[in-house]
C-alpha cells in the first residue's frame, strides 16, 4: 500500500468515527431524494399496465402497428417526502426528463404521456384521453397531450397542461408557441420545479438541450393541498384508438427541504401517521433498493438500543452504537461532535492535499505541461467521472455516432440537465493522435456554423472531447432516414452555412484548417436546422500559401478530390471537391456513392457503383441537370434556384483544382452576389506529373471501377476522377 493510501486510510477512518453520529441525526423532514436513468436499477422503477422498457428507455405504452387503447405508468418505487412535520413550507423539487412520441401510423393520433404525482403506486387509471390517471385516487400531472378533447377542455392536440386531481388542466400552454410538435416523434425535453419556500410552479419545454429562459407554465401554487406527506413520482401515458409510442429517453429528479425550516433533529412524525420507508438519499448504490422492502417503523418510537437497527436503516450498522450514545447525550452534544468533526476534517485534508501536491507536483509537471499545452484554450474540462455517468458508463445504447477515430455518445449532465455529444478517442496510438490534433484545432475555432466544443477529459488514458448536441441530428439522416423530405429552403440555409463555415477555415483563421473529411454525416444540424460542420479529427493545420505536404489520403470515397487520391496532398480545393459532392448530395437527395442503382436507365455509369458526381456531370451533358433535383420534393423549388446550386455544385467538383472556385466566392454564388463560373457541359479531363504520384492507388481506391488510362505522353498521366468512388 502507498503512503499516500495509507494516509488516505486513517485519515478515512478518523473523520468516519467523528461525523457518522451527526450524520444518523439528520431528520426525516431534511430528506433529500435524487436519482437519475444512470442510478436508477430495475428494483428502483416500477412498471404498471403497457409500460416496459426498449433499449434503455421506457416505454408507457405498447408498440403495436394497429390502433389500440391502452395505459402504463413507470414510478420511482420509493415514496418521495413532500410534506415533513414542523416544516410550514413543502418540499422543493425539479426534475427533468426527455422525451418522444412516435407513431407507426401518422394519421392514427391520440393519447399522450404525463409527469405524475401519486399518492399510491399500485393504481392505475383508464386509457384513452385520461391518459392512465385516477381522478379517484387524487394526483397532480404535468400532462403533454397530443389529442383536443372537448369532454376535457382541451385548447389544441398539442398542449401542456397542469392537472390537480383532475384531468380537466387548471393551467394550459400551447406547444406550438415555443415551437414544439409533440407528434413530430422528436426528442422533446422538459423541465418542471417547483420552490417550496415561493410557492411557485414552473414548467418549461425545448427541442433544445438548453432551458428556456422564461417558461411556457408559471404560477402560484400551494403544493399542500395536493400532496400527501410521501409521494411517488413517474410517468403515466396511453393510447386512444392510435398507434402511439410514449417513450421516456431520460429522467431525473431531485427534492427537498429548506434546510433552514427543517424541524429539529430530534423531532418525530405524528403518532397517527406511520411513515413508510425513508426515501433515501442520492442513489449512488443501486444495489441496495432492498431497502423498498422494509417496513414501516412503529410511529414515536425514540432511539434506543433496541430499535436503532430500525431506525436508522440507511445507514452503516458498525455506526449505530455511536449514534445512540450521541443522541442520549442530546442535540447539544451532537452539535458539537460535528463542529469539531468539521473544524478537524477542515485541517487535516488541508494539510493532505498540501503534502501530496507538494511530493507530486515535480513527478507530475512534466506530463501535465506537454498536455496543457493543447488545451489551454479549452473552455472546460470534464471529469472522466461526469463523463461516464452522463453517458450511462459509455453505454451501446448511448451511441450515435462514429467520427474519424472515435465513437460518439449521447450524454446527460446530471447536474445540470444539459444534454451533450461526448467522443471517445479509439485506444490506438493513431486515435489518441488524432483526438490531440481535433483538440488542439476545433479549441481555437470560432463560427457559428461549426459544432461548438464545450470541453475536453483527459484521464484514465482517455481523451474525450465534448460538444453540443444537435437536436436535429446528422444531415445525411435528415436526407434519407427521415419520415418526410427536407424542405428545399431548410437545404438552401444548410448549404449557405456550410460554405460559410468552410470560407472560415480556409481563409479567416490565423492559420488555416483543412478539414479532409467534408460530408453530410460531419454536418449537424441544430434546432433551427442550421448546419454545424463538426469532426475535425483529419483536419490539419497549415500557414497560408504554404503547400501542404504529402500524406496518406483519408476520407470517405465519394467526397475525396481526384488530386488528394493521386498525391495524397490535401488542400482547401480538395475541400471544396468534398463541398461539391455535399451540394450535389443535398440537391438530388442521392448518396455520393450508390451500389446497385438504378444509372439512369442505364445512361450514365455503369457496374455494381454509381458515382453521384459522375451521374449529374452526365445529366449536364445532356442538356438535362434539372432532372437531377429531389423527385421527392415535388417541384417545391425555386427552378431559377435549384439550377444554380446544382451549377455551383458541378464547379465545386471540377476535375482541376484550379478551376475550382474559392469558398469565400461560393458563399457569394450562394447568396446571388456573384455569378456562377462557366461550367463546360462536358467534363473536362486533368493532368497530373508523375512526379506528382506519391502514392499508391491500392490504398486510396475502391473496388468500384478504378481505371488510369495513359496518355500518349509518357511524362503525364490523365485521370478521369469520376470512375473513382
């Protein structure tokens, strides 16, 4: 054992024997109850009617491709204190949770899911629009209803409402006045709270990960006509003759007490209301939910020896003789123990920490200053603690993406509610490379079209990198996995965005960023549909009108400039080739690289691959690029517009780097500022030196139909970058 863990030992075992009398002091009215998806375990959550859990949520009603009516509820299993003898104000809560609701059948509507108070957790109501709450059993709901019900008072289909033992809403707001879509089937977050001491409820609802600063619901309310003095909080939904999904993605919650109206420690409930169980504190040990079982302690009964086991079942049994000596000795003694426990705690880590940070400091500089050295610009750092928690320990179900040498998750702060986009560097010596260089880039960009980056961890031999989580998701998954086509204008503002944030790097930082790795799944998209270039783990720093140097070519074939396959030199043009097929992709709502497609009956390509720039340079050719806009959108296009951005999209891509247009010029193009460039209606051939072939093609080049012909020069080779996918 080190000295360190040594000193760590004693001093652990010293401060225990002081402080865990106070502790066993703490009375019932100063309870805290907090839990969240990452501690809650299956003993913790209680599942009536439909509700069961899918892949780490939990749904509240079934999943059944033909209209039903049914109703579910999901409660935290303990009762939860909101009213404590001798405290005049109820318990203070929040909570926060996301959401979605999902239909197999979008014209089959009704139902939907509430935030639930109820004094009893084996009761549940009917389906239908009652939403599965029991107006015989009293309860308060924070309801989200995607049905207009006249019976009930209903405003629209798509309100939130507060529910006082009914389910006509004493208050109601319309979701569509903050721009949420209860039935769009996309995450929805919440946030409720309530303060005890103001009386004061407020509800607020986002697409965004970020609260809004005023909230759709605030009003007086005095939570001890509604409550009982325990509890249970959850969730309840159902169906009305739909095929509705109510699915809850994330939960946590927190209550408690003004500690400075807690009662006294030594005072006890009111013989004529038995208690149930305490309802525990932060759930950091899941493993011991055995404590739901246990039964309720006799009213009145003062410590003793006899009955402290029971007394004090949350806590430590090797502490109960301290604890019972303490509390016969009064609230004066216990007052002083935990001073003195505090004053000796206050000395002793201080002297601690000035020891081992003094005895580490030199072992440590060395590793710290190389490291501090990338992320001294970083606006945060994260511990790796947060991290995992947030994540639900790196959790399968948690992911959502895979970037360029790393795995990206889906995270929820605990503390804050923020949810966030968390990387995880790959465990290789490239990946650890690369995420040093994505860290040591994106940390001194500034745009508002590049994914943002909150901060940075860097322990355990791990590097992850933090960034905002775009509600809208990727755009290749707006493209082609959404229910309906993106509308043309929201594509228009995406292209705009992504060129301007491409004319950032290449021409307005200090130094300038290639990226290398421009494609639709590295374009996110936020709650207004604007695009945020991210995943900068190719991307490489060089001073302006340098010439980049030979590497090996990385990136996703479809995107990859002819040149930047050949030599291996990326540069802002073979950017603004991938920005090219990006435009072409977002136009036609085609992939760049297509396998077993239809070619245009046959007309253009050819094999087991269609190369989308190939496709459309064949189309304009033919006197026929109009035919290569989205079927899909119907015509709801300016003609004039599309035109011009499959044009710009031809130029971007054309075969000579030279002849490629400027980002900055681009954005103009985009804009209607600057004319498009002629762009030839055949494309053009280019040339390369041999000195110029680095590389071999073997690791450059898919299977689909490579081909280098030769030219009659024997110094030049030509190369038709389009039978390269």
């Amino acid at each position: 054992m080190s000295e360190l863990a040594i000193h760590f030992f004693f001093f652990w075992v010293f401060f225990s024997s002081v402080i865990t009398g106070s502790a066993a002091t703490a009375g019932d009215g100063a309870a805290k109850t907090e839990f969240d998806f990452g501690t809650l375990t299956l003993s913790n959550l209680k599942l009536l009617g439909d509700a069961h859990l899918n892949n780490g949520s939990v749904r509240l009603t079934r999943d059944l491709p033909v209209p039903n009516s049914g109703a579910g509820r999901a409660l935290y299993s303990k009762p939860v204190r909101f009213r404590s003898p001798g405290n005049s104000s109820p318990a203070t809560f929040s909570t926060f949770f996301s959401f979605s609701v999902t239909n197999l059948n979008p014209s089959s509507i009704g139902g939907g899911l509430a935030f639930l108070l109820s004094p009893d957790s084996d009761r549940l109501g009917p389906a239908g629009g009652l939403l599965g709450l029991s107006e015989a059993a009293g309860f308060l709901a924070v309801e989200f209803d995607t049905l207009m019900d006249v019976e009930f008072e209903d405003i629209n289909g798509n309100h939130v409402g507060v529910d006082l033992n009914s389910v006509v809403s004493s208050q109601v707001g319309d979701l569509g006045a903050v721009g949420v879509e209860l039935k769009s089937g996309d995450l929805v977050n919440a946030w409720i709270d309530y303060d005890g001491s103001t009386r004061i409820f407020n509800v607020s609802v986002s697409y965004s990960n970020l609260k809004p600063e005023d909230p759709i619901l605030s009003f007086p309310l005095d939570l001890d006509q509604f409550v009982n003095d325990f509890m249970y909080v959850g969730f309840s939904g159902s169906t009305q003759g739909s095929t509705e999904i109510h699915s809850v993605e994330w939960w946590s919650f927190t209550s408690s007490f003004d500690s400075s109206t807690s009662p006294n420690s030594g005072s006890s409930p009111p013989s004529s209301s038995p208690p149930p169980p305490p309802p525990t504190t932060t759930l950091m040990n899941p493993s011991a939910s055995s404590a739901n079982e246990a039964k309720s302690p006799p009213p009145s009964l003062a410590p003793s020896e006899s009955n402290s086991a029971s007394s004090t079942t949350q806590k430590d049994s090797k502490s109960s003789s301290c604890h019972n000596q303490l509390c016969k000795q009064g609230p004066g003694a216990v007052a002083g123990v935990a001073t003195a426990g505090a004053f000796v705690f206050a000395l002793f880590a201080g002297g601690l920490i000035w020891f081992y940070s003094k005895k580490t400091k030199r072992v440590n500089s060395n590793k710290s200053d190389s490291f501090a050295s990338e992320i001294i610009k970083m606006p945060k750092e994260f511990s790796y603690k947060q991290l995992k928690q947030a994540t639900k320990c790196f959790n399968a179900n948690r992911v959502i993406g895979h970037g360029a040498f790393g795995t990206v998750y889906k995270g929820i702060l605990p503390d804050t509610g923020d949810i966030i986009a968390v990387k995880r560097c790959s465990h290789s010596g490239q990946g650890n490379d690369e995420f040093l260089s994505e860290l040591s880039i994106i940390g001194t960009l500034r745009h508002r079209n590049l994914v943002r980056l909150q901060g940075w961890c860097h322990e355990k031999g791990e590097i992850l990198l933090v960034y905002d989580l775009m509600p809208n998701g990727s755009l290749d998954k707006a493209l082609f996995e959404a229910r309906t086509p993106l509308p043309w204008p929201h594509r228009r503002k995406i292209l705009l965005g992504v060129a301007s944030a491409l004319a950032y790097l290449h021409q307005e930082c200090e130094n300038q960023v290639i990226h290398r790795d421009v494609k639709t799944s590295n374009i996110m998209l936020d709650e207004g549909f604007n695009a945020r270039l991210g995943d900068f783990g190719l991307a490489r720093q060089v001073e302006h009108d340098k010439s980049p140097d030979a590497t090996a070519a990385a990136g996703t074939m479809g995107y990859l400039a002819p040149e930047y396959l050949l030599t291996g030199r990326a540069s802002e043009k073979s950017d603004v080739f991938s920005y090219g097929a990006v435009v072409l992709e977002v136009a036609s709502g085609r992939r760049p690289i297509e396998r077993d497609a239809n070619n245009n009956n046959g007309k253009i390509g050819g094999g087991a691959c269609s190369n989308l720039v190939e496709w459309v340079w064949g189309l304009h050719r033919e006197g026929q690029l109009m035919a290569a806009a989205d079927a899909r959108l119907g015509g709801e296009f300016d003609e004039a517009e599309m035109r011009r951005i499959l044009l710009v999209g031809l130029a971007c891509s054309h075969p000579d780097p030279l002849a490629r247009p400027a980002m900055r010029g681009v954005v103009q193009m985009l804009n209607g500022e600057a004319e498009v460039p002629m762009v030839p209606r055949a494309k053009p051939s280019t040339t390369f030196s041999t000195s110029d072939l680095l590389m071999s093609l073997q690791d450059s080049v898919s299977d689909c139909n490579a081909m280098i012909t030769i030219s009659t020069s024997s110094s030049e080779k030509s190369f038709d970058g389009g039978d390269i996918v």
